[in-house]
C-alpha cells in the first residue's frame, strides 16, 4: 500500500465506505485547544512553515532534542529558516513515531506537497508552503477543514478581549473561550500564586480581602466566560487529592496563602479539593461541562524549565494513583446533587479501564454520556493510544455516545489529527463487521460514526453553532 494513500489505515473494505462516505465530511468540532485567540481575532497571515508549524510545538521539540539538535535552533532565537532546517534534519530519524505520518499528512493537507520532508528537499517545500500561506490566514484553514467550533484554553486573569472582537468578525467556525483556573488554586510556589492573584485582581477590577473575596471573584470571572460564550471548564492536575476541606479549613489555610506564609503539601491538597468542588458548582449552575486531565507530571527538566518555563516538552506520563481523589470528588458532587457534565482524560494508559468504569459509575438522565471518557490525550495521541481507549470504552460504556476527538494543539496545522482519529475510529468498525462481530447494516453504522464525529459533540456541549452545522 502507498504511504499515506487515501486508504491510509482503512485495512477493510467496510472502513473504507465508513470513512470516504460518512467520517470524511463530517465537520470538526474542537472544544479543547490552545490555539492563541489573538491569532483568531487578528486573522493571522503566516510567513513561514516555522510561524504556523514549529513555534509552539513541544512534540516536534522533543523529537529534535532526541535527534541531538542544539536548543538555539529549537527554543532559541536562531534563524527561523535555519530551525526549519533543523527539524526537517530530524523528520527521517523520526520513523515509526506518529510525527512521521503527522508531518507528511500535514504537508499534503495543507499545501498539498507529498514530497518527503529531509534536508535536501527542505528549501523547495520551505518556499513553496511560505507562498501558499499568503494565501491562507487562519480563518481560511478554518473553512478548509470546516472547523464548526474551536474552545480555546483561557485563564480566569484573561480579559477576554480578542474573544470579545472574534465575535462581530461573522465567521462560520465559532470560537469560545475554556475556563482554565488552575493557577487559582496552586500554593506550590507562593511568591508566583501571589503575582498571579494581583494579575487576576487587575482583570477583576477589585480588591481582594478575604478567601471569600477569592471565590466571588472567581464566580464572577467564570459568568464573564459564560457571556463570552463558554461552557467548558478545564482542570490539569497530576493527580486529584483525596482530600476532605471544609469552609473554615479552607478560609485558615487561604488567608494564610495570601500572606504569603508556607502552607504544608497536605494543606495544598486541601485547597485544590475545596476549589475543584466549587469550580465543579460554579459548572453545574450554569450548565457547563468539566474537563478533568490528570495524570502528567510536568516540567522534569528543572534546568530547561528554570531556563524557558513551562510547556516545552519537558514532561512525562505519571504513576500517580487516580481512583480515590477521582472518586471521592464525583462522590462528593454527586452527593451534593451539583455533579456537571464531566469529560475524563487519562495520561497513564494503566488507568483506561479505572476511568472507563469510573466515568459508568456516575452517568444519569437526562444527559446520554453525562460522564465521558475523554479522547487518547497527550502521548495517547496516536493510533495505538486511541485504539486503546476507543476499545475499552466500548467494552465497558457506550461508544455510541463518544463525544470523541480533539486536537489539544497549539498548532493551526494540527487538524488532521481529527483525519486520523476517524480513519481509526472507521477501521476498527468495519473490522468487527467483517469478523461477524457487527452487523453489516449501513443506517446503524453510519449513524455512530457520525455521531462520534460531530454530532455527539454538538449536542453535548450544547454551545450555539453557525446554522450550517446544526
């Protein structure tokens, strides 16, 4: 079979109908990214296959360390052309890592160059995708790959304002922001939780005088995201505490924390169970669904993070044990009667039956799926990562009620990661009808494939959409 070929990871004949005729058209609907809304709100042009390729991408970044590539022409102020160099040096030892297939497929998507990426045919794609992307600023990629909805990733200390101007641009693919408050809520290191408490007063527009002032600010922000558009929360943590805290606990330890007194691991742990309820209320009340990804462990190159800072590629797939926080927090909420809608995402592949099973713990009417178990996330990002939670939450939830894919990138070219997911999704349905392990009825396996692929999603997250996708 040809490399990338247009049966790429369709090995039956049903799979092929499934993806050519359903999957293939189905419009992507991307509710958790970290795509730069500036960039949206500009309509950013880009100059170079480094603007829109290598800029942020810690994934290509970690394979040019691997291949030995010093870190000027990687994170540092090197040549632009020069770093492209460098990372199209690295593609060919890139073999057998998904970044090989993502590369090329990117390549040919975009710009369609199926010429393989290496040093001697660098200079000849470098010119011609920096011609081709005058010609394509980002709500053009938009329209290309019928991007419905993209969720961006925003703090609560973010004004908010370029998803204020995306608005009257008239777009087709909506753009609404994701509440992401973690450094809320992370006493690790006071001096920065402090500065960032003074950027989040400064969005605010108030003072803060107690833990309680803390929390209000935190609900207003959160109904400034509503506004906006939002209705998604987003919460990465190692690990979910399996902790108890109660409101006077909660104010003793704060107050101390604003003080900028040490507060104790077990205290910490206190803090994040307390805000993760109040975040997971705030949810609940207007309608909103969490995401809880857990599992890294973040930033283990201390020398490479005291030198750049966070997200760069430095980090790993963690041991950390999930069931207990993760259960006493659903526990909890569903106790309490303020569970949201909640997607669940694992980093360590050991735990993909543990959120299978716990995700079937607390479903309820009248949402299908209320409990999801999320996407192959991070390093699960490829085919045997989503083959793996593709098959265990078949056998243990319902497939059909998948919210499914979604790029989790800081790159715009990143859309065909969609492409492979549903190539995926459509090989391993049309191999289970053609073992007898499914019947072969069209209506009934279309249907799912493009539930999973849009339409889940859609009715899901319940977020107002151009009239062309409804």
């Amino acid at each position: 079979m040809p490399f990338l070929d247009d049966n790429f990871l369709l090995t039956n004949d049903t799979a092929r109908r499934l993806y050519h005729d359903v999957a293939a058209h189905q419009p992507i609907y991307d509710y958790h990214c970290h795509l730069d809304p500036a960039d949206i709100a500009s309509n950013r042009v880009y100059d170079n296959l480094h603007e829109i390729w290598l800029e942020g991408d810690h994934y290509k970044w970690r394979a040019m360390r691997a291949n030995g590539i010093d870190e000027q022409l990687i994170t540092g102020d090197a040549d632009p052309y020069d770093k492209f160099l460098a990372w199209a040096q690295t593609v060919p030892y890139t073999l057998r890592n998904p970044l090989y297939q993502w590369t090329h497929l990117e390549l040919r998507r975009y710009f369609g160059i199926d010429t393989l990426l290496n040093a001697d045919t660098a200079p000849g794609i470098w010119e011609e995708a920096s011609r081709q992307l005058k010609e394509l600023p980002t709500h053009a990629i938009f329209e290309k790959f019928n991007v419905a909805l993209v969720g961006t990733t925003d703090d609560p200390a973010d004004p908010l304002d370029y998803h204020e101007a995306i608005g009257p641009l008239g777009i087709d693919t909506k753009v609404v922001p994701t509440f992401r408050p973690d450094k809320a809520m992370d006493l690790t290191n006071l001096g920065a939780f402090n500065a960032y408490i003074n950027k989040l007063l400064k969005t605010a527009g108030r003072g803060i005088q107690t833990p309680d002032d803390l929390l209000a600010i935190l609900d207003d922000r959160h109904a400034a995201f509503h506004e906006a558009g939002g209705r998604l929360s987003d919460h990465g943590l190692s690990a979910l505490p399996d902790a108890g805290c109660n409101d006077v606990e909660f104010k003793h330890i704060m107050s101390n924390a604003l003080r900028g007194e040490a507060v104790t691991r077990h205290e910490r742990q206190k803090i994040t169970a307390y805000m993760m309820r109040f975040f997971a209320g705030l949810n609940h009340e207007r309608g909103w669904a969490m995401q809880l990804h857990l599992g890294p462990i973040r930033n283990v190159n201390t020398g490479l993070y005291n030198r750049l800072g966070p997200d760069i590629g430095c980090d790993s797939i963690g041991d950390a044990q999930q069931g207990h926080g993760l259960m006493r927090l659903l526990g909890t909420l569903s106790a309490e009667g303020r569970l949201p809608k909640t997607v669940l995402y694992n980093m360590n592949p050991n735990d993909n039956y543990l959120f299978a099973t716990m995700a079937g713990n607390f479903q309820s009417a009248p949402t299908p799926g209320k409990i999801q178990f999320g996407s192959g996330w991070w390093f699960l990002d490829q085919k045997d990562g989503m083959t793996w939670q593709l098959n265990a939450l078949s056998n243990i939830g319902l497939l059909s009620r998948f919210v499914g894919m979604l790029t989790d990138s800081r790159s715009m070219m990143s859309y065909p990661r969609h492409e492979c997911f549903r190539r995926i999704l459509c090989n391993l349905m049309g191999a289970d009808v053609e073992s007898g392990e499914l019947p072969d009825d069209p209506g009934m396996l279309d249907k799912l494939v493009a539930d999973v692929c849009f339409n889940n999603a859609r009715d899901y997250f319940g977020i107002e959409l151009d009239p062309r996708y409804n």
